[in-house]
C-alpha cells in the first residue's frame, strides 16, 4: 500500500466569504464541533508517521482558528511543507508576520473575479481589497504566492484581467480552476457551467498567457471536466496519495466523500495510520478490483482511477460506478444533456446564485 | 487537468549551472527513506543518485562539473543521463539552470 503524500486539513467550514461554488458539504452544521488545538497537533503527528510531506491549511478559512499559528510551527517542527489556502480575510500584517516566523512555506490566495465589484459579488462580502493587501504582504515577506480563482460562468469571460492582476502582485503561481461541482457548487451548477464558447476564448487565453509568462509565472489551468473526453484522476486514487480531515474529525479520501453512503472514519476515534491502512473506508475504492466495466478492462484505469467517485454517486446514485463524465460511461448522457443546458440559447449568462452560509445555523 | 506546464521545458547544456528554484526544498524522509523535493504542489520522491545529483547543484557547479564528481563516486555516469534526470526537473519548476559565467 502506497503512502500518502498531502493532508488537506481543513480547519473549519467557518468562512467570511460565501462563494456559491464552495466545495464545502451543503451540511454546514454537522461540522460545528471542530477539533481542539491538542487533537489537531495529533493528527499532525499521525500525519507525518504516515509519511505525510505537505500540508494544506484550509477550511472554510483557516485564520478564524485561533490556534493557526501554533498549528503551523508544530507542522513545519515535523518538516511538513506548509501551505496556507485562505480568502485572505483576516490575513494582517501582524498575522501574516506571526505565520511567517512559524515557518509557513507557501500561501494561497483566492481571488472571485478580475475587479473588484464582480469579486466582492461572488464572495458575498466586501473582500478585493483586502485580498489585493494580503497579496502584497505575502510578497514582502518574501513568500511563493499562488493567485487562486475558481471558474465560471459568471466570472470566465474577464480571464485576461484575472491573468493580469495575478501579474501585477507578481504572483508565483495563478490557479485558474474552473468550478468542480462538489457541495454548495453542485447546488448552484447551472447558473455555474459555462459555455463550450466561452471556454474556448478561455483556452486562448491561458495559452497566450502561459506562452507569455513563462519562466516567471507557473499558469496552471483546469479544464470543467463536464467538457472533458476522460474524468479527472480524482485524488491521485482513492487512499493512493491524499487524505483529508474535516473540522469535525472526519477522515475522507476526498474533500468531497462525506456525501457517499459508506462508513464513517473519524481521528477521534482511530489512528490515521488504522484509517489509511485499514478501514472500510479507505480500502472501499482503493485499487482497480471494485471496478465495474467499462473500467475494469480498460487501458486507463491505471490512469484515471474511474473518475471521481463523489461525481459517480451524485449523478448515478451509486459511488462503484464509471465517473459519467467518461465518454466511455454508459451514463454519458447525464453529462451531455448538462452541458445541452448550458449552451442553451434560453439560458441567461447571469442567474441568481445561492450563497453558501458563513456558518452553520441552527440546526 | 491540462496544464500547459511544458512551455519552459529546456535543454540543459553541459555548461549550465545547476541549482533549487527559490522556495523548493530538498529534504530526507524517513518515512520513505528517500530523499524528497517539496513545492507548493509537488512532491518528487528521489533514488540515490537523483539526491546526490541535486546535493552538487548549488549553482556554481557545472553540470560538466557534476558528472566529474559523480565519477569519482559511481563506475558508470553518462552525462546524457544527467542532463535528462535535470531537464525532468525543470520541467517541474524544481530545478533552475543558471548559463555558464562568461566574465571570468
């Protein structure tokens, strides 16, 4: 059995900002009895035994954990490669210096659109300037940056200027993601998709602008894989390379499996060692034999792993099948009627999105 | 995902000064018992020579230089096959290739 590589550890789904394509589960409240500092500081411990190398902060946002700082120096005192992935909101000088001295080694920030009123819009709060001055700090203290935007329909279309303000606070790295439907992004997928148009004035522009900055800016663009002829090898294999742990304790093969129909597996309960190795969780989609066809014989199983299994179950109903995304997929044409829809000429370009929540309310 | 990651893949000229890109780290996992290299979405498992290749590539040794201390070490080193170990790695961002000095 192969070792993972990265712990996702998201801290909170606690957030200032309420992006409607959040991967966040839609349950935001079975989440509110997060982790203390001392569990957490295990995890990290069982993480790195495990052979953990990296380690991505996340959430939610991650500085509304007021034990972040002394999350990241005891990740960075086990060697762990740190990287902090946050809206920025809460990210001041004196936060940022603090993290900078607990050795964080990389910082993420994301932005919604190229200007400031289409960001503060997505985002659901006023939030571009503050992100711009995160930037700039993050830069100052001598820090790789990586610019992240999610997108979508609603944002794609100023990609050119996405590309040029990621230049403009001289961002190592732009991530330019289109919308994976997971969560609050799965609710909110049709005004979410775009068009087949619109990606191909996208494509042109990442090749220009890869073409353009290479050497001095990393462009890494993410196709929608509704659009795609092979899914995505989701997670590098489930329980091959990375794991997972939501604030409430949860370890998930992928952000997105605590949808799916399996048994739970929880650090509070478990050792993350017993979790990768031998829970039913883990080993349930692990390897090639629980494949079904046209998986099982086929040349890239090895490759793609079947696709996502979160995508399989949310368009099927059932995780053990084909990802529908294939082309290959007896159940294609649940993916190629969504995108129909969305090359529709009756469809508007802007429709009303559903904010995620910032917390959980009452339950 | 498609990433057009290939555009700056270059040749590593036997005069090219080899060393970490900025913010990459080279570090042993004990774990494994390999020596890794970590960036922000990367990691890159190393046998052997790989670390002991990249332990020569401080950026003022050439990569003729390298191979001339690798031979010293190992019976057989072909410099191709350290060029193209290197070129991987600049391929990945892990590794930056500094040109000859030409003011000596």
């Amino acid at each position: 059995m192969s070792k993972p590589f990265g712990l996702l550890a998201e801290l909170t789904y606690r957030c200032p900002l309420a992006c409607p394509y959040c991967s966040n589960p839609l349950d935001l409240a079975g989440y509110r009895d997060e982790l203390d500092t001392a569990e957490w500081l295990r995890v990290l411990d069982e993480a790195r035994d495990l052979g953990v190398l990296q380690c991505h902060l996340s959430g939610g946002e991650p500085l509304l954990r007021r034990d972040l700082v002394e999350l990241v120096r005891h990740a960075t005192g086990l060697g762990l490669y740190t990287n902090l992935v946050t809206s920025a909101v809460g990210f001041s000088r004196r936060r940022a210096e603090e993290l900078h001295e607990a050795g964080l080694d990389h910082v993420q920030i994301s932005i919604q659109a190229d200007e400031p009123g289409a960001s503060d819009r997505i985002a659901g709060t006023p939030s571009f300037a503050r992100k711009i001055q995160a930037a700039r700090i993050v830069k100052e203290l001598g820090w790789p940056l990586t610019v992240n935007v999610v997108l979508h329909r609603q944002n794609i279309d100023g990609l050119a200027d996405i590309v040029g303000l990621a230049e403009e606070l001289r961002a190592d790295r732009v991530e330019l993601a289109n919308t994976q439907y997971y969560g609050w992004a799965l609710r909110n997928r049709a005004a979410l998709l775009p068009t087949a148009e619109q990606l191909d004035r996208a494509e042109e522009v990442v090749q220009a602008a890869a073409a353009r900055l290479a050497g001095r800016m990393d462009v890494v663009y993410v196709l929608p894989d509704y659009y795609e002829r092979y899914p995505k090898p989701c997670m590098g294999g489930w329980g091959a390379r990375q794991l997972t742990v939501a604030p409430n304790g949860d370890a998930l093969p992928c952000p997105a499996a605590q949808t799916l129909p399996l048994p739970r597996a929880n650090v509070r309960e478990n050792s993350l060692e017993w979790i990768w190795a031998e829970s039913p969780l883990f080993g349930r989609f692990r390897g090639t034999d629980w494949m079904p066809e046209p998986c099982r014989s086929c040349d890239r199983r090895e490759t793609d792993f079947g696709g996502c299994r979160c995508q399989a179950f949310q368009l099927t109903g059932d995780a053990a099948r084909t990802d529908p995304v294939c082309h290959l997929s007896p159940d294609h044409g649940i993916v190629e009627d969504l995108v129909r829809a969305a090359n529709s000429e009756a469809r508007p370009r802007v429709e009303a999105l559903v904010p995620r929540p910032h917390r959980a309310g009452p339950s | 995902m498609s990433s057009p990651e290939s555009v700056v893949a270059g040749a590593v000229p036997a005069s090219g000064r080899p060393r970490l890109a900025r913010h990459v780290r080279l570090t042993f996992d004990p774990s494994r018992e390999r020596h890794v290299l970590l960036r922000p979405e990367c990691v890159v498992v190393l046998n052997r020579t790989g670390a002991d290749i990249l332990d020569l590539c401080d950026g003022s040794r050439t990569v003729a230089g390298i191979v001339t201390e690798l031979r010293g070490r190992y019976a057989r080193v072909a410099e191709a096959d350290v060029q193209r170990f290197l070129a991987g790695l600049v391929d990945r961002r892990c590794v930056v290739i500094d040109p000859e000095a030409t003011d000596e």
